[in-house]
C-alpha cells in the first residue's frame, strides 16, 4: 500500500496493538544484532510512551521491514503458514489444541517463551522453530516419537534436547533453528502423568 496519506497518519493517535508491534519488531532487531540494549531499552521506553504514529514510525526508520509498515492496517492476522512468539522482560505461551504453521519464530530477549506441541496438530511433515535467545529461555514440549533436528549456536548457555525415546518412522519433524546468547533452548518431551 502507498503512503498517500502519511501526513495524516503521523497525526492519528496509536494503539496498544500498534505500540506493541513496534516492541516486537525491536525485540527481533535486538536479537539480530541491531540494536543494542540500551537502544532497545530506550526505544521500548519510548514506543510506550508514543502518542501518535509518527513518533512510533520514528522508532524504526534505521530497521528493516519497518518503511511502509501499518500494524494498524494488518487487522491483527497472522500468516497461517507463520507465527510469532515475542517475550521480552516477561513470558509467551503456545499451548493446546492448536493448529500448528510450518515456521515459528521465537524471541526471548529477558524472558522466556514456551512452545507446546504434544496437544497441538502438526499438519506438515517439517514444523521449523527459529529460536532466538539474549538472557531468557524457550522451551519447546514435543510428542514422544518426534523426530528433532536441533542446530545452530550457543554462546554462554545451552541448547539441548532431552528427547530420549524411538523416533516414529514417518512421524514428524521439528526442526529447531538456534541462536543463543546467554540463555537455552530446550526441547523435550511432555511430562508423564501418575493419574
């Protein structure tokens, strides 16, 4: 979409959604190296207080994705082929009888995130997980038998999986993309029952 309008959108007043679309795409320029801490630090602090679009679109001009981008105009969906979980100084879950997408990226940057699979559906073969990590954890739940492909690096933490049982031939794959910075990434099965 064109920015006709990009006078009047800088005047319009933002949203709750919006101010925390722009902390999401700060948290993943953070975790690719961006920006550092502190900028990310005071850009939060300053997506926060923002009152108008403007002072938002501000905050991402020097990140990539960021010209033209409307969280407001988005209408909140998500791709179904794709879905984000962002937890910065706090937590994000993915849990239940949900409908799993081919690729999910995960960002803890002073949080942790946690991804359940064993109740969800897993409609492709190769379910992919970028997980990216500065301070926090992620934890990904996966059904017993699931083969897991776990790559990537881990400077000053861990990555591991505890996945101890047979892999089910044919059965699915998770394919879990790490970047690590002072934190872990941990795969594993879900917790037996004694009920």
């Amino acid at each position: 979409m064109e920015w006709e309008r990009h006078n009047d959108d800088d005047r319009l007043r933002v949203s709750d959604r919006e101010r925390e679309e722009v902390v999401e795409l700060l948290g993943k320029a953070t975790t690719e190296g961006r920006l550092t801490l502190d900028e990310y630090t005071e850009r939060v602090g300053a997506a926060h207080a923002a009152q108008t679009r403007g002072e938002l679109a501000r905050l991402t001009t020097d990140l990539p994705g960021a010209p033209g981008r409307s969280p407001a105009r988005s209408g909140g969906q998500l791709a179904p082929a794709a879905e984000k979980l962002l937890a910065v100084f706090g937590s994000d879950v993915r849990k239940g009888a949900w409908p799993v997408p081919e690729h999910i990226e995960a960002r803890a940057v002073f949080g942790d995130c946690r991804i359940e699979l064993h109740e969800a559906q897993l409609p492709r073969q190769v379910t992919t997980v970028d997980a990216n990590v500065i301070f926090g954890s992620i934890t990904i739940v996966v059904p017993e038998g699931t083969e897991v492909r776990l790559t990537g690096s881990a400077v000053f933490g861990d990555k591991k999986s505890k996945m101890s049982g047979p892999v089910t031939p044919g059965g699915p794959v998770v394919e879990v993309r790490c970047r690590v910075v002072f934190g872990d990434v941990t795969v594993r099965p879900p917790r037996k029952r004694w009920w």
